[in-house]
C-alpha cells in the first residue's frame, strides 16, 4: 500500500522529470531500529529511488540530484529523512 509521501512523490518526479521509468521503493521499515527513527511515527522516511528522464541529459550526479531533492523540498521538510537517488538518462540505459 502507498502512503500519501510515496503518492506525492510519484507524483512531482512524474510531472517535473517526466520520466521514462520510475521506481520508488520505500525501504522505512529497515531504518526503523535505527537511533535517529526512535519516536518517529512515520512509516515513509525512506525511499530508493531509480529515474530515467531525458531532463537528466548534460547534467552531473549532484545536479541531477539536486533537481530531485528541489521537486521533493516539501516532503523532505515533513519527514522524509533519506533518498537514496540512481539516476539516469535514457542513453546511459542503453549503454549498460
């Protein structure tokens, strides 16, 4: 089942980076244990994600990234606490 951070992620990396593939995985319940989660209630603090946008072309790793993380500024700021990011461009797919 999706939770409304995974719904609201999904859909700002749709509509910002149009991508060919998205995956959103959320991997909160193995940080769960963890010092920092201790009395967080949230069940969506973190995610892996994996895009493949043509809006990545010409851009580095931290740009890319930081394209993400200015989509996700509200999520972030409410509870999500890690992203982890593979982001590719649909040239870099084919090459692999």
């Amino acid at each position: 089942m999706s939770g409304p951070i995974y719904l609201s992620m999904e859909k700002k990396l749709t509509e910002g980076l149009k991508p060919e593939k998205l995956e959103i995985v959320n991997e909160s319940h193995l940080h769960a244990h963890h010092a920092p989660m201790k009395g967080v209630t949230s069940k969506e603090t973190h995610f892996r994600v994996y895009v493949v946008s043509d809006q990545f072309e010409g851009k580095n790793l931290m740009q890319r990234h930081r394209m993400i993380y200015s989509l996700l500024n509200d999520e972030l700021a409410e509870g999500l606490h890690a992203l982890a990011l593979k982001t590719k461009t649909p040239k870099e797919v084919q090459v692999e």
